[in-house]
C-alpha cells in the first residue's frame, strides 16, 4: 500500500489518484544548496587558478541545471495536483538557490577558460600562465 502523504483518515484525495508522487523537496534542496556553495567558493579560482577552478564551476553547473530541472517539473506537478503539496517551500527555495549557483559558476567558468586562453596565448605553452 502507497504511504499516507498526511491525510487523517488515512485515504487520499480523488486528485492523487493513488497517492501523490514521492516529494523530492529535499534533494532539490540540497542540490541547490551544494550548487550555490560551489559557485560562491569557486570565485577565488578564476583568478589565481583557472585550471582548477574549471571542475568545481563544471561540478556547480551540473547540479545547478539538474536541481531547476528537477523543481519546475516538481512546481508543475504540485500546480497541477499530482504531487504532494507540502515540499513546495523547499522545492522553491532550491530553485532559487541552483539558480544563484548556476549564474556563479557560468560567469567563473567563462572567467576562467577565458583566463586560461589568454594566458596561453600571450605565454604558448612554454611559460607559466
């Protein structure tokens, strides 16, 4: 039998047919969360080690486009009654927090490839950059 998603008498209602989808509140949360630490702690990179910073704002990046994709499908579903209304707060908030994350981490990764091909085009591949 489906869990109870908070409903007294233990039944759901006609619109879940069956039961709302399983709330991903928390995994959008966190994504958006780790996203965002990533795009702020990445900042320092771009301009003392470009090469290094490129995997953390990729890192940032990803799980910034999965954590919006993952809360608009969410937001649409709880809008349309087929998933549990109660996450929506947290599915909001890690919307906003990968978002914040992802605008940092695509301006550092354009900073740093942009740092990284200046450098190797003033220096080639013989000097330090």
């Amino acid at each position: 039998t489906p869990a109870n998603f908070g409903d007294d008498d233990g039944k759901y209602s006609p619109q879940f047919a069956g039961g709302p989808q399983h709330d991903r509140s928390s995994s959008v949360l966190v994504m958006g969360l780790i996203s965002m630490i990533l795009g702020i702690l990445g900042a320092p990179f771009v301009l003392c080690c470009g090469c290094i910073g490129i995997p953390v704002h990729l890192i940032a990046a990803g799980l910034g486009i999965a954590a919006v994709v993952m809360a608009r499908s969410d937001l649409h579903g709880i809008a349309i009654g087929i998933r549990d209304p109660r996450g929506e707060s947290n599915t909001r908030l890690g919307f906003w927090f990968a978002v914040t994350g992802l605008v940092f981490a695509v301006l550092e990764l354009l900073a740093s490839v942009g740092f990284v091909a200046f450098g190797i085009a003033a220096n080639g591949f013989e000097g330090e950059f």
